[in-house]
C-alpha cells in the first residue's frame, strides 16, 4: 500500500507542476511582466489564474487536480497515523 501511496503522491505532485509551468505560459503569453511576476512572486501565480480564468482554464484544472490529489492522501495519512 505504501508504493502505490507514493505513487499517487507524486502524481499530484507532477500535475501541480505542469499546472503551473502552463500557468507561467500562459502568463507570459499575455505580458512578459506576468510572466517575471509569476516566476518570482509567490501569489502573483494564483491572482493571474483568477483575473484570467477564461483563457487558463486548463491549466488551472490540471493545477486543482493535483492539488486535490496531494490534499486527499495527506488527510488519509493523517488520519491513518492518529
């Protein structure tokens, strides 16, 4: 059960990583100043991703999917350790 644990984990893991390097596309492709904020500033990425919901949709459901993914095992590991 651990490997398969791990398994899903880094899953989440990667998909959250695509989301956001599709994200930084994306930010990039509408001003290069989005694209540096994105790259340097911690929360400029989840503000481009909520001013342009229309046009990074993708993104953001690959992104939210990871996040779901990594958010749900860490509650069972938590709870399964109690």
């Amino acid at each position: 059960m651990n490997g398969l644990f791990e398994l899903i984990a880094a899953c989440g893991i990667l998909l959250i990583a695509a989301g956001s390097v599709l994200l930084c596309i994306y930010a990039f492709r509408q001003s290069i100043l989005w694209g540096v904020l994105c790259l340097l500033v911690p929360f400029a990425l989840p503000i481009f991703a909520i001013l342009h919901l229309r046009e990074a949709k993708i993104p953001i459901l690959i992104w939210t999917t990871g996040v779901l993914i990594v958010g749900i095992l860490a509650a069972i590991a938590i709870a399964t350790t109690h």
